[in-house]
C-alpha cells in the first residue's frame, strides 16, 4: 500500500474543524493555514513531511503511554532496538474459559397469560321480603411457571505485552493485563455455552520501526522523535515517494490494523457473542442488569495534533522557548532543512501545546467512560478498561488515516502546483512530445531520433510504398495514429557483409543492400500501459514489392517467419506484441540466490532471448529483382505496366519457370529489343494458358451435354418400365437428380437403390397411371441442368432386376 488515494473533501472539512480548535489552542492572533495557502520553498515541504510523521509518532505514543506503556517501561523498550539491536513485536494474547456452576429451579411469571374468575352476591334491603341487590367480583390470577436455569461462570483474561527476537516468553515488557469473569445463565439445555477452555491465536504487528525512530538526547535525557527523510539517496523522489515516509506509512497502517482487531475482539466476541449469550428465565432480571455497550464508545472529542499547517514569519522550528510543560513522553526535535532565520513551519512550542491538547482530550473523554462504565476492579466482563481499549483503537486509527491523508496532501499539493505552472495535466502524448523536443535540442541532427518511416523506393524513382510503425491511442483523447521516433544508424550495403536468409531447409539467400538500426525508447508513465503499435506497409498503385519479418539470429543471419508480397495499392497492418525482458540489474538479483547451474541456465535462455527479441524487416522490390532474373537493362520495366503486371501474375500464380521468360537473345541488343522479346515469350505462355483453359472449359462442356444426353436417355427407358407409386417417384426426384455443377462423383444413397428394389417386384399394376403421369409432367433437364446421382451401371443392374 505504497499509495493511497486522497479524499480532498473530507481532508479539508476535518482540517476545519481542527482549525477552529487550533485557534483556540494558540494566541488569538496566530492564523496557521494550510501548506498550499502559504508561500513557502521546496525544502519545507521536506520538513513539513518530517514534522508530520514526527508528531504521529509523539501522539501515537501519548495513546500507547494511557495503555501502560509509562516512561519506566520505554527506556527497556529503546534499548532492545538501540542497545541489544533486537526487534520488538507488540502482541495482545487473550483466553476464555467456561464452567458450569449451579441448576436453579425458578419461577417465571407469565405476563400475557391471565386466569380471571367472577363471583356474584345477592342481599335484601328488609326482613320483611322487600328489594334485593346483586353484587358481582371478578378476581385474575397471574400464571407461575416452575423453570431450570443453568448457571455458567465465564471468565476471560487479556494481557498486552512487547517482547523483543523471537522468544515471546523471556524478555517481555507488559503493559496492560487484567481478568475478569461472569454468570451467564442459560435455559433449555444443560450443554455449554462456550468450551471450556479457547486460546485465542495471537495479535502481532512489529513494533521496531517507532523505536528505531526514537533518539536520545545526552543533556536532558529526554527522548525525542528523530524521524528524517535521506534525501541523498536516488530512490527520494519527492516529500511523499520515498523510502523512508513509505515506511512510515506501512508501519502506522499495521498499527492501526492492530488496534482496528483488538477492537473487534472485545465488541464482537466479549460483548456479543459472550454477554449476548445471556437467557435468563426472567427478562425483567436480564434488562435490569443491562450496561452500556462498546458501540457506544466515541472518538469524536480526541484532538488530532496532525495538521499540514504553516504559518509566516515564524522563527526557526525548535528555538522557541517550550512555554508549557510537555506531557508526552516523547517531544520534537528540530526539522532538517531550514536554511533561513526564519521558517513558516510551527514552531516547537506550538507543537507542544498541541500534544497537550490532545492528552487533555484523552483524560478527559476516559473521565467520561469512568462515569458511564463498571469500575475495572469489578468482576465484570466489560469495564471503564474495556471501554479505554476501544477508545484507544479509534483514536490510533483516525491518527492513522489523519496522518496518510496529511502526506498525501503534500503529494497533491505538488502535482497542483505543477499543473498550474504549466497550464494542463500531462499525459502520455504530452511526455513524448516533450521528449522529442528536448532531443532535438540535446542530439546533433544526425543523432536526433528520426520517424519510424520511410519511402521504399530506388534511387531516382517514385516510391514504390511506404513502411513505418505507427502508435496507436498515444493519449490526451486522440487516436491520430503516429510513428514512432527511434535512433538511426546507417549501414551501406558496400560496406557490410552479406546477409543470409534461410527459405527452407535446402535453400537460403545472400542480401546485400542498405541496413538501418534502430534504437527506441517507450517513454511512458509507470501506471500507463504500455499501449498498442503496429507495422504499417503500404504499396502504390502498379507498384510491387516484397515484404518479410522476423527477428535477427546473430549479426549477419536473418531469421524470416512470415513473408508477403504487396501490389496495387494494398494496405498490411501487423499488430506487434511487446515483452518487455529484465534489466540487467534485475536479472543479476534475481539470479543470486540460485545454484551455478539453474545460474548457467538462466544466463544461456536469456542469451536466447536477447538474440531472438531485435524484431527485423527485411523489404524487397521486385521490379529490380524481375529485370536482373530475365536479364533485362536497369529501369527497362519501369513504364511496362501492362508486362510488369502480366509478368507478376505467371510467377505468383502459375509458378512458370523463368527460363521461359527470360531475354536468351545476344548480349549487345538493345533495350528495345531485349523487352519485346520477354514480351514475346510472356505473350507465348499467355496464349499456352489461355488455350489451355479453352480446351479445359470445352471438355466440361462436353461433358455436362454427355451427362444430360444420359440423363434423358434414362429418363425415356424408365418410363417403358410402368408405373411407379408416388413414395418412388418423390424419392427418384428428389434423392436421384440434383443440380449440375457439384461433384460429378456423387452417388446414390442406400436409401434409393433399396425403394427402387421394392418397386421392381410390384411394377405390374399402376401401368396406365404411370404414363399419365409422365404424359402431363414429361422429366426434362432443369434450367440449371441436372446430372444422375448415381452411376449407370447401377441403374442398369436395378432395372434388369425390374
């Protein structure tokens, strides 16, 4: 969690509310603001980074000293860092445990169950038989139902402890530890609530990197936080990225995660699944012995003393006379970077009173548990110590998330401050227009990175296409498509060796022309894609050429994985795939810790790669190639469009040998006449071909008119056979005839021969309705021409059977 996201609303509505406190705190006069509102120079936000994880780190320490961590038990925990040079884990370890105690027989007064009984009574007014009165009483009975109660004592004991190495047990500072116990009563059932006895796993976090940030000072033996940022070192950024606040950052997130599930233990498994487990027979008993909850505890009145405040004309941090007694254990030290009499960072005293203001805050808000929760020195599960734990877990967690926001602030305030001074947000396009124009200002003109395209063409000539690499989506919201800018290198053909291309396992070819190296550099953000590029060619109208691919497989060896040969006005993008290999320092850290033979390994496969990863284009123009294969002069193709193209389309389609094409007449001929007679021998095989696909297109149509004069020669003898029921007839039509053109050796199914079988012994009958038939719809060939599905000795055999 290197970086998290600033939530700007809520930062400035809490910083606000501190404000106001703030003000409260200091002189009426003092009006601290935050960094942004403040002119101020770029060393102090160095130190304004330094005096915000230094204030954490004191007011951290003013939680962790309410929980015993009192100023006896620090100097024990500084020298096992400093001294003994030994880590410091902080652990919270907890056990419970159940027993049952008493069965009780109680009774349990059932309140919406009611036994009403009615009396009447009747009196005379005289002796002598006068008027009489009735008096009627009705008088409820409450219902009493006789109930077991199970009676559970659960007892549970915690304790906070620091121990340094990996020994838990020998060398422990304790800070906090406390047991306690209850009754919980159960009904229904006589089985236990709870084990009777859990062990809960252990909560750690590290506790070394708050120590190691503690220094002492030899005059007053105070200790102070002594946190500083290396600004030497290469990996330091700025304020906000870099080593040491990235430390900072993760150590006090792994506090807080502790705090957050210490927390959770006492709410969720001491009051709710231990205390809530209580189910009396009486619920009047239950309510009458409720306490108040955990939920209820608030941090709402702590002070947080981490502010990003400046404020001008201030002395310089940490010459201020400390006008109030500091109650922390630990105090600020002087921030690194202030190079002037004068500084806008709060000074030390004003620090001061802030930490006061927030250990006031914390007595006083553990004042109000007192009054609200159980003594701690009664038996009772949940107590004021309790209740100050869970204070405490909030009051580190908002620290926590108080301080992150505060260091991200700086970061933002920075990327703000940018953007303004140059009028935009930059984004990927941006950063490669900028690096293009700082190269052309630091590199001669003929070392500048050039445009990745270039014209394929000869000397003196229109281009033949165009090769390039293109991005594609380079940002700021266009998808103009670009080439990309590489270093150049030039090699002239005279002067460097041949370069062989292997075609197939026989045969490879020598090439001598011009080479070019590339260099590039993707310049992009480290949370940008790498984003999309491709090889673009493109080939002109009544142009040509040949185009391969692949990588290089040593200095003069071309190794080509796929070719293709582009001609009037094709386009051809190829999508590349980028892999992007480890550094060299990468790969050395990575290889340290293996054996020397997975380390020869590993150096020979990235041999291979490094090899097989430089991506080679190799381009070819054929009209130069044709003239030199058919001994022609140079350029004499150049306007010969019409044999160029006729020339093109017999080796690529026809694979005619070039022996048959080639100029065989005496050297000393002219141009002319070396052209007209490739173009005699060009027009020669043309007529070869063309008289050769009449006599092809002759014999299929000869042999579609023999096909139909067979299909009707049948048709006729079929219908002297008889009369043929419906199921064969649709079966004849539909499974024995289909449309000329397909495969000529198509046949008949089993389906047909075995109907036509059955029909053969049943052509007696139906005669004349046969012919009736085949009088009113005579069979004929369609218009699209139809040929028998089956072969004619088939036919025969099933007719002779007929």
């Amino acid at each position: 969690m290197k970086y998290t996201m600033f939530h700007e609303q809520q930062f400035r509505s809490q910083v606000e509310s501190a404000l106001e406190l703030v003000q409260q705190v200091l002189d009426v006069n003092r009006k601290p603001r935050l960094a942004e509102d403040m002119d101020h120079e770029y060393d102090d936000k160095y130190a304004l980074a330094e005096f915000l994880t230094n204030t954490t780190i004191a007011a951290q320490m003013n939680i962790l000293e309410r929980m015993g961590l009192t100023g006896n038990k620090l100097p024990r925990l500084y020298d096992m860092v400093h001294v003994d040079k030994r880590s410091v884990t902080l652990v919270f370890e907890t056990e419970d445990t159940c027993t049952f105690s008493k069965e009780q027989l109680v009774d349990v007064v059932k309140h919406n169950v009611e036994h009403v009984v009615e009396t009447s009574k009747t009196s005379s007014s005289s002796i002598f038989g006068g008027s009489s009165q009735t008096k009627s009483q009705s008088v409820k009975h409450k219902v009493i139902q006789k109930c077991k109660e199970y009676h559970w004592k659960v007892s549970a004991q915690y304790r906070v402890f620091c121990y340094s190495g990996n020994d838990p047990e020998n060398n422990v500072v304790e800070l906090l530890a406390r047991s306690s116990s209850t009754s919980i009563v159960t009904t229904g059932s006589k089985e236990a609530p709870f084990p009777q006895r859990t062990v809960h796993d252990p909560i750690k976090t590290s506790f070394t990197w708050l120590l190691q940030n503690i220094e002492k000072e030899s005059e007053k033996q105070q200790r102070t936080c002594g946190f500083k940022i290396d600004r030497s070192k290469d990996t330091c950024r700025t304020p906000r990225r870099n080593e040491e606040i990235d430390k900072s950052v993760a150590f006090f997130h792994d506090l807080s995660f502790w705090f957050s599930t210490v927390k959770q233990h006492f709410i969720k498994h001491v009051e709710t699944d231990i205390l809530g487990n209580r189910n009396p027979a009486n619920d009047a008993t239950a309510h009458t012995n409720a306490a108040p909850k955990l939920t209820s505890v608030s941090d709402s009145q702590l002070f947080c003393p981490v502010i990003p405040l400046l404020e001008p004309n201030q002395e310089v941090p940490g010459s201020a006379t400390r006008q109030e007694e500091p109650k922390s254990l630990l105090v600020l030290a002087s921030p690194t970077g202030t190079t002037t009499t004068t500084s806008p960072l709060m000074s030390l005293g004003d620090i001061d009173k802030l930490l006061n203001e927030q250990c006031r805050t914390l007595d006083d808000t553990m004042a109000e548990l007192t009054s609200t929760f159980p003594s701690h020195q009664l038996m009772k599960l949940v107590t004021v110590a309790e209740a100050s734990v869970v204070l405490f877990a909030l009051g580190a967690v908002s620290l926590f998330v108080q301080y992150q926001q505060s260091i991200e602030y700086i970061e933002e305030m920075l990327r703000k401050q940018v953007i303004a001074a140059i009028g935009k947000e930059v984004n990927p396009k941006d950063f490669q227009e900028f690096m293009k124009f700082h190269h052309q200002k630091m590199f001669a003109p003929a070392f500048a990175p050039k445009p990745f395209s270039y014209a394929i063409r000869r000397p003196d000539h229109y281009p033949d296409g165009i090769l390039s690499i293109e991005a594609n989506g380079t940002g700021g919201g266009e998808d103009k498509v670009e080439p990309i800018s590489t270093h150049v290198r030039f090699i002239s053909g005279e002067d460097a060796p041949a370069m062989s291309i292997p075609i197939n396992a026989a045969t490879s070819i020598k090439m001598t022309g011009d080479r070019y190296l590339h260099g590039w550099i993707n310049h992009r953000f480290a949370s940008a894609p790498t984003g999309s590029f491709t090889l673009s060619a493109r080939a002109r109208q009544f142009s040509s050429f040949l185009l391969i691919v692949g990588v290089m497989a040593g200095a003069d060896k071309f190794a080509p994985k796929d070719a293709i040969i582009l001609q009037n006005k094709d386009e051809l993008l190829i999508p590349l795939l980028l892999k992007e290999l480890p550094t060299a320092k990468e790969f050395k850290d990575a290889i340290a810790s293996l054996s020397p033979d997975q380390q020869r390994f590993t150096k020979s496969f990235r041999g291979m790669q490094l090899e097989s990863s430089v991506f080679g284009v190799c381009v070819v123009q054929l009209k130069p190639q044709m003239e030199a294969l058919l001994g022609l002069p140079p350029d004499a193709l150049t306007k010969e469009i019409r044999l160029t193209q006729d020339l093109m389309s017999l080796f690529v389609d026809y694979q005619i040998p070039s022996d048959l094409l080639s100029f065989d007449g005496s050297p000393d001929a002219s141009a002319k006449d070396k052209v007209d007679c490739v173009k005699g021998h060009t027009k020669a095989v043309l007529d070869v071909i063309a008289d050769t696909k009449k006599a092809e297109l002759e014999e299929m149509e000869q042999i579609a008119k023999n096909r139909i004069s067979e299909l009707n020669a049948k048709a006729s003898s079929l219908a002297t056979v008889g009369s043929m029921p419906s199921a064969f007839s649709s079966s004849m039509t539909g499974g024995m005839l289909k449309d000329f053109g397909g495969d000529d050796n198509t046949y008949l199914s089993e389906g047909p021969y075995d109907t036509f079988s059955s029909f053969s012994h049943q052509a007696s009958s139906g005669t004349r309705n046969m012919r009736k038939e085949r009088s009113a719809r005579p069979l004929r060939p369609r218009a699209a021409m139809m040929s028998m599905a089956a072969p004619p000795q088939a036919l025969n055999r099933s007719l002779q059977s007929g």
